[in-house]
C-alpha cells in the first residue's frame, strides 16, 4: 500500500509545481510552434497542390496549342499542295496555250510558204510559156503580148 508520508507529499508537490512550470513555460511556446508549423506544412502543401493544378493546366494548354498547331500545320501542308496542284495545272494550261499558238503560228507561215511557192511557180510556168509560145510562133513577143499571155494564162489555171 502507498504511504503518504512527507517525502512523497513533496515528491508530488514537486511534481506539479513541475508539470505547472512546463506547462507555462514549455507547453505554450511548444504548442505555439507546432500550430505554426502545422499551418506553414499547410501552407506548403497548398502551395504545392496549387502548382501541382497550374503544373496540369498548362501541360493541357501546351497539350491544346500542339493538337493546334498539328492542325494549322496541317492545314497549311493541304493548301501548299492545293496551290501547287493549281500551278501545275496553270503551267500546264499555258504550255498547251503556248504550244497551240506555235503550231498556229507554223501552220499561218507554212500556208504563206506555200501561197508563195505557188505565185512563184505561176510566175516560173507563165514565164515558161511565153518562151515556150515564142519559140513555137518563132517571133519575139512585145511586153504587152507577153502580159496578155500570162494573164490568160493565169485565168486559165484558175
């Protein structure tokens, strides 16, 4: 059994005045500084969530801005190609166009060349039968003679 004797009358005197003192001067200043470090873990811990969501927002804006620029992106390779497909076919178009004017232009000189061939061969064949008139008749034709032969000549022939 416990005897209360002075010594442990004391002890126990003792021993609150102890638990007083620690409490004023230990507990409070104790408590104080876990309260400021549990707010300051918080505060870190909010900090750490509201950079965690900034973290996320911007990787899905960055995320967005890549399916955008992909998209623009691909939007300008289909117009590239478009234009150049366009080009083609304008190129194309103009070396036809410029390829008939050619032809155009070699079938206009060829048909002068040939109108020509043909003045001259007329020229050549009235020529050659005035001589060939004189030859038979045995007498020299006068210039007047002569042009009335190769216009009747020429009439005949057309």
């Amino acid at each position: 059994m416990i005897t209360l004797n002075a010594t442990t009358l004391l002890t126990i005197i003792n021993f609150l005045i102890l638990v007083y003192i620690l409490r004023k001067l230990l507990w409070g200043p104790l408590t104080r500084f876990l309260d400021e470090r549990g707010r300051k873990v918080a505060g870190v811990l909010q900090e750490a969530e509201g950079r965690r969501l900034e973290a996320e927002r911007l990787r899905q804006e960055g995320e967005k801005a890549l399916r955008e620029a992909r998209a623009e992106a691909r939007r300008i390779v289909d117009q590239a190609a478009a234009a150049a497909q366009e080009e083609a076919r304008r190129v194309r178009e103009e070396a036809k166009r410029q390829a008939e004017g050619f032809i155009r232009q070699a079938q206009a000189e060829l048909k002068a060349q040939a109108e020509q061939v043909r003045r001259e061969l007329r020229r050549e064949a009235a020529e050659l039968s005035v001589l060939l008139a004189g030859k038979i008749i045995k007498r020299k034709l006068s210039p007047e003679d002569h042009r009335d032969l190769v216009r009747e000549y020429l009439s005949e022939w057309n």
